[in-house]
C-alpha cells in the first residue's frame, strides 16, 4: 500500500446549499418531494423523529420534546441553509413559534421552517385571503389548523378532511385520490386550497388540481420546499405550480 502525498484542497461545502429535514419515523414522502433539490446544488440531509399512530392532538405534541435534539443530528457543528420540521398538523398542535424556536435551538443560524409558517407565508404571497382547506385528518385533528387559518387573519371558504388517523395509510392514498378529493372540497369563490399534510402525495399533482380548478394550490410540502428554496436563493423556476413562480 501506498500513501499518496498530495497537495489536496478542500471545498468549503461538498454541495453548494445545505437543507435539513425533521420526518417523522413513519413519514413516507417527504424525502422524495424534497428530491427535486440535489440536482439543483442544494443538498438535503434528513433525520428521522419519533412518532406512534394514530393521528390525535395528543400524538402530534408528543413530539415537542424532540425536535431540538433531531435538529442537532443534522451534520453536527456545521452550518445549514434552513431546516424543516415536516408535520403540518403537530406545528399548529405543539404551536409554530415553539416548535421554530425549537429548531433553532438545535441548529442556530439555520432558517427555520414549518409548514404551517410555510404555507401562510405562501398563501400571502400568492395574494389568497379567501381559502378552502382539505385535511386527510379526523375532524378532531382538523379543527385546531382551521382555528389556526382564521387566527392569522384567513377566511376559511369551507373546511373538508377524510377522517383518516394513521400517516401511512395517508401516504398511500393515490394521486388521483388526491385530485378527486380536492374536487369534491374546493369551495368557489376562494382564492386558493390548502392541502395539508406532509404524508399526502399532492405535491406531484398540486399543478393538475390547479388546472382542474382555476386557482393556485398550495400542499404543505410545496409550501415548505418553496420556503427552503428561498432560504437558498433558488427562485424555483421550472418546477411546476404557481407558487413556484413567486418570488
């Protein structure tokens, strides 16, 4: 064997931009919507946090004494771009200031992100004051994110779920499930549907609803990838949907 002496250099960072995920342990979906992002030098690093079904209010916040430790997994001492806590649900149930405050404390400088803080963020920019909501969830777990619409200021048009409680059944539903129940949901005269839930595959087809119905779609893993990408610089532009075409 030989030892090669070499004067070899080190880049600052093997990918240019670095995101952080927070998934849950039976999360099947959010590492492949998130895909999209390597091949645009924004690397994606993904930890996993504990979570037992079913879906309740009580499930969802047990996971608030977890989420700074997950954070701090994620390439420990060295800087991310962002990162995202990704359940929709258990951000508005532990609350999205603590569980952003939360990340922070495992990842300082890392911009936070939830998706609820996302998809308000997107919903503003996209200029929809009057929204339709669509949950997989029980009405039990569907009402406190309604409350949480029209605490920051949104007009709920109409409000449907699909009184689903475990995530992996939810990540199973198909596309065109998702597409059909968006359908039956969207209230006219709203200005866009929210389509919760980061276990739901509506990423892939949140274009074709937008199609089907006349108004932008925002799905929780559209929204928090669009606010990573911001994080990031990227402007997101030839990836498919209307959110993605705002600044």
């Amino acid at each position: 064997m030989s030892v090669l002496n070499l004067a070899l250099t080190l880049d600052d960072r093997a990918v240019p931009r670095r995101i952080g995920l927070v998934t849950l342990a039976t999360d099947h979906t959010t590492e492949v919507d998130f895909a999209v992002l390597p091949p645009r030098g924004i690397g994606v690093y993904a930890t996993r946090i504990p979570f037992a079904n079913p879906v309740t209010p009580e499930t969802l916040a047990a996971m608030a004494g977890d989420v700074t430790r997950a954070a701090a997994l994620i390439l420990p001492e060295e800087e991310l771009d962002a990162v995202v806590y990704s359940c929709t649900s258990a951000s508005v149930v532990i609350g999205d200031d603590r569980v952003r405050a939360a990340i922070t404390a495992g990842k300082p400088g890392a911009q936070a992100i939830t998706p609820i803080y996302a998809g308000f963020t997107a919903l503003r920019a996209l200029g929809a004051a009057r929204v339709t909501l669509l949950t997989p969830y029980t009405p039990e777990t569907t009402q406190p994110m309604a409350e949480c619409f029209e605490a920051a200021g949104f007009a709920l048009q109409g409000v449907s779920c699909l009184n689903m409680t475990d995530d992996r059944e939810m990540a199973r539903l198909s596309q065109d499930s998702v597409v059909e129940a968006a359908r039956a949901a969207f209230v006219p005269g709203s200005q866009a549907l929210f389509i919760s839930c980061t276990a739901v595959r509506a990423a892939g087809v949140a274009a074709r609803i937008e199609d089907a119905l006349g108004v932008p779609v925002v799905t929780s893993n559209l929204a928090t990838l669009w606010a990573a990408m911001r994080a990031c610089g990227d402007p997101g532009a030839a990836l498919p949907g209307q959110l993605m075409r705002q600044p």
